[in-house]
C-alpha cells in the first residue's frame, strides 16, 4: 500500500475498487460506447499503441459554435492489465500535455484500478489549478465507471 508521504504532490493518483473481473473494467476503460457513459465521446478511439484520438468535451453551447476538444494518442495498450494515453485540452490557452495512465490489477474477487495522472507543473499556479480540478473530475468519473460496470 502506498502511503500518503510517497504520493507525488505534482500528480493525480486514485485508486479504486471493483468487484468486477479485470477484463470487465478493461472493457469499459477501452469500448467507446462505454467510455461515453462515463467519461465522453471519442472520435477514432481504439484501444491500439500509437492510436491518435479525440475526446469531444460535452458542454451546452450552440450548436453553432465549434466543439471542444482533447486530443490523445494511446502510449500503452495491455488488455486487462494498462491503458496509457497522452491528454492535451485543446481548450487551454497554453494546452499542456499530460498522461493518464489506468493500471488494472486483480484484488481478491474484483479488481484495483490506479489511475494517475502526470505532467503538471505545480510551481506554476494555473497548472497547480488543472491538476486539482482534475483530481476532482476524475473521482466523479470513476464514481460514473463504477456505475457503468454494476449495469
């Protein structure tokens, strides 16, 4: 078990748990319609090293008006085991890119999930900003991943 004095401050670091097999929490972590449910759309998503991606940020706006955008690319793709991908938001002013990883791990009856986020710059203000809002929206979405997998 990871103790709290060696958490990196500089990155988002969540562990979770379900009683769900690997290969069911792999399979929501890399089936678009999935992904959908519990993150956001994706466009060109598949779960292959060296894949380019987008994830389409839902917001409310006019249909008029151009969608926001994250751009990926899958650095890591092991079935049941990890999903690596880089996140640039197109929607900053100055985008910085970060990886988010998702290591699977079985644990008993279920599954561990560790999802970690890496490549902030916390001595600088706005990113410090990014990586807690991120930390945030990524308990929300593990909380919805949680209920994708109970269905």
């Amino acid at each position: 078990m990871i103790s709290d004095s060696e958490l990196n401050p500089a990155a988002v670091e969540i562990g979770s748990f379900f009683p769900q097999a690997p290969d069911a929490v792999w399979h929501a972590l890399t089936e678009p319609t999935l992904v959908e449910r519990w993150l956001m759309p994706s466009i060109g998503f598949v779960p292959a090293i060296g894949t380019h991606f987008i994830f389409v940020v839902p917001s409310g706006r006019n249909a008029t008006q151009p969608t926001d955008e994250i751009a990926c690319e899958v650095l890591m793709a092991r079935p049941a085991e990890q999903l690596t991908i880089t996140w640039v938001d197109l929607r900053a002013e100055y985008p910085a890119r970060w990886v988010v990883d998702w290591t699977i791990e079985p644990q008993g009856r279920g599954t561990r999930l560790l999802l970690t986020q890496t490549g902030f710059d916390i001595e600088n203000r706005r990113q410090k900003m990014a990586r807690n809002a991120m930390e945030r929206t990524w308990k929300v979405a593990l909380s919805r991943l949680g209920e994708v997998l109970d269905r």
